[in-house]
C-alpha cells in the first residue's frame, strides 16, 4: 500500500473549506511516521490553505510499503524591486516586436505570414 497515492485518491473527495475547491490538487506531503500513523501536510495549491493530519493505518497494511517522498524542488529566489527597475529600463529603450524579444541570441527568428 502507498499511503501517498491512497491520500491523493481519498483527497478528490473533499473540498477546501476556505475556498470550497476540490482537493484534487492539493500537495500532500509526508512530515515523519509513528509506528502505524504518519504525519501528513496538505497544502491546497489555489489558496494556500495548509493543515497537518495524522493518519492512522491498519498495522498489517502499513507494513507492506515503506515511506517514499518526492524530492524537494528548489525555488528560484523571488524578483527583487531592482529586477522590476531593469526590465523596465531595458523595455523603454527596447525597439523591436515580442517575437524579438524572447528569441535566444544567435537564434533566427522566422515569420509565419506568407
């Protein structure tokens, strides 16, 4: 028995009680593990709203599968004010069209008319 899949399956079945969303997507996360019971985290990923759980399970089937989590993905730092300041700059002296100025350098940028 994988305890993730099993909370993920149960999870479609509840709404989030801020925002009245299914869980469906919310992240389930595995904090630790006591004997027969683990320490759940469920963050709902439209709102934010975030609860800890401690679910009990049948000694016999928490046996049969270990406790596995996903690896952290790292965040990338949030954009400070100086970066707003120099996209702005560079867009106030930027000539060109939006195809421009997302096309990677040495890059050739084609048309699409006809």
């Amino acid at each position: 028995m994988n305890i993730l899949r099993r909370l993920r399956e149960q999870a479609k079945e509840y709404d989030c009680s801020v925002c009245g969303a299914n869980h469906a997507r919310s992240e389930i996360r595995l904090l630790g593990r006591l004997e027969a019971a683990w320490i759940v985290r469920v963050t709902y990923s439209r709102c934010e709203t975030q609860f800890k759980l401690l679910v009990y399970v049948d000694r016999e089937r928490a046996s049969l599968a270990p406790m596995t989590e996903r690896p952290v993905r790292a965040r990338r730092p949030p954009v400070s004010l100086d970066d707003v300041i120099d996209a702005h700059e560079f867009l106030e002296g930027f000539d060109g069209d939006v195809r421009s100025l997302f096309a990677g350098k040495g890059k050739v940028v084609g048309s699409t008319e006809t």
